[in-house]
C-alpha cells in the first residue's frame, strides 16, 4: 500500500485510548488547563485548527484541519 497523500485542507482525525483502558483525566481546572495548553501548542506548531475535541470514557479524539501538505503527525 502506498503512503497517504497529503492533501491542503484536509480533516485530520486522531483517537487515542487511555491507558489500560482507565481514563486517568480528572475534569478539573489543572487538567482542562494542560488540555487547552498542549491543544494550542499543537496548533502554533503545525498551524493546524481544532474543529472539534471529543473526550469519552475510554479515549480522546481531537479533529483538526490543516492548510499544509507536509503534515506528519505521529503518536
């Protein structure tokens, strides 16, 4: 199979499971706080937006657009 191609304006979706399947983030100010901050760096870094960021029981989905084609986001 061949590499994805990079596409301007593309929707970027990333789901990350929490870890042993126990969701550790406590919905308190500190924590809200280190979410917002590390949503921002990655914003500023990649000039990428956040359209959407969905926090469930068992992961974190954050969407993003890009309006880059050399965006390479790995986990």
């Amino acid at each position: 199979m061949t590499r994805p191609r990079q596409v301007p304006e593309q929707f970027i979706l990333i789901n990350r499971r929490c870890t042993q399947r126990q969701y550790r983030l406590r919905p308190d100010d500190e924590t809200n706080n280190n979410v917002l901050y590390c949503l921002g760096r990655a914003m500023q870094t990649y000039q990428m937006e956040v359209l959407m960021l969905s926090v469930r029981i068992r992961c974190t989905s954050p969407v993003f657009r890009s309006s880059r084609r050399d965006v390479s986001l790995s986990a």
